[in-house]
C-alpha cells in the first residue's frame, strides 16, 4: 500500500515528551477482567469549565499540525497493528474511526473489513478529513467514507456499527456525555465501544496528563451511559486497550417475566 501523504507542519502541537527506540514485539496480548465499579450518581453534576468528571478536557489536535500523526517512532510507541490485532475485527464489518484525523488508523482498519466493509471515519476538522480523504486516495483504499461531525453529534447512522474506536481522541472531547450517547445509538446491539489511551496510572509515561487516563477513570464516564465493560488490555507500552459493549437486546420473553 502507498504510504500515506503528509503534509506541512504548519504548527506543532507536542504531546510526547520523549521518543522511544524500536519495542520488542514478542510479549503476546494480557487482558485484564478486574473489576472497577463505575460509582453511581445521585446529584446533577456541575463540572468547572474546561473539566468533566475532575478531570481536564485536553484541546483539540489542530490539523497543522497533522504530520505529527505519521511520525516515524508511532509504530514503536503505539504499535498499531497488534492493537488492532487484539480488537479481532472481521471482514465484511462496518468500523467507526471515531476522531479520525488525516487517516492513520483508518488506513489500517480499511484493510482489515476489506471490500466489503465500511470504515466511517469521523472528524470535527473539515481540513482532517481532506486530508484523510487525499491519503486514502493516495494509497488506493475505496472503502473509507469521511464524516464531518460535531463535539455533539457523531452524524452517524443509528445501529449500523459493528465497532466504534477512539485512539488517542476520547479524553479531548468537549462533550463526553453526547458523543457517548451518540456512540450508544450509533451501535448495534452487542456493539464495541474501544478506547486507547495513554496510562494515566504510569508517571514513566512521557505525555502530558491531560492527555492520559486511568482505567477507572474511563469506566467512571462511560458505564454510567449505559455501557457494560468488557476487558482491558495492558500489553501496548504506554496505552490501554478498554473495551466496553453495548448490552444486547433482551429476548421479549425474558422482558415479560419483569
């Protein structure tokens, strides 16, 4: 596959701290079922400006500054396609790439569903999603469809999904609430809903805080909104990998016994 264009870094927008050498790749996917429970909320909650849940809303990655995206130590530091790996994404599904940007998952995940598969890569960039759209073009890829959505609406079709992702992208959504509302309609019954974040756990991890989250943290905003944790993976060297579901349908049986 062509590799991606890139573009003119117009503006940097520095995240990591540090650069890491090659990681070696033979330690096989850990996942972690413990459990965390989400604690319940009694009272209306009113976050400062700029804060949800005590914790801050990172700003937005402006696409000046998307070369950042491709650059030449991600593959050590994220090690995308044993990510990708782990999520056991089938041919023939419809993915969203949630915060999607000038394409680097969505080129991955594109291969993944292959021809008959949809990737539906979201964005609330317009110039991301031109990007996006040149370097898919670029690498002969036809099966990823650009979306131009909202910190409050995914623009998504409603039950289509078979998995939603968000890689390095949930912890700068200004509106959690709507986006994960959004998320929940968009997905089919039994749907993923997969975050990758940086471990805010780790202080060895060279990002800024605001751009980490802990695993308690991430299962304190979602399961609230009706997402039922799944697992955790913990193999990535600085991310996690937290998967969460969409709770199936009940039979119609099983709802009369009520």
């Amino acid at each position: 596959m062509t590799r991606p264009r890139l573009y003119p870094l117009l503006a940097v927008v520095l995240i990591l701290g540090v650069h890491l050498p090659g990681l070696a790749q033979e330690a096989p996917p850990a996942s972690t079922k413990a459990e965390v429970k989400a604690p319940a909320r009694s009272k209306p909650r009113r976050d400062p400006p700029g804060t949800y849940m005590g914790r801050p809303i990172a700003q937005v990655m402006t696409y000046q500054a998307a070369d950042w995206l491709f650059r030449d130590t991600r593959e050590a530091e994220e090690q995308p396609e044993r990510m990708l790996d782990a999520l056991k994404i089938q041919p023939g599904e419809t993915v969203a790439d949630i915060g999607a940007g000038a394409g680097y998952t969505s080129l991955r995940l594109a291969r993944r569903v292959g021809p008959t598969g949809t990737v539906l890569a979201t964005d609330v960039q317009t110039q991301m999603l031109a990007l996006l759209t040149d370097n898919a073009r670029a690498a002969g890829v036809k099966n990823i469809k650009a979306v131009r959505s909202t910190q409050s609406d995914t623009k998504l079709p409603e039950g289509k999904v078979d998995l939603a992702l968000m890689v390095d992208v949930y912890h700068e959504a200004s509106n959690p609430e709507a986006l994960l509302q959004g998320l929940k309609k968009a997905l089919k019954p039994g749907g993923r809903l997969v975050f990758v974040e940086f471990r805010a756990e780790d202080p060895e991890v060279p990002i800024k805080p605001e751009h980490k989250m802990s695993l308690a943290q991430v299962r304190r905003e979602v399961e609230p909104q009706g997402f039922r944790f799944v697992e955790n993976f913990e193999f990535l060297p600085w991310q996690h990998i937290i998967v969460f579901e969409k709770p199936k349908d009940r039979p119609a049986d099983e709802k009369k016994e009520d």
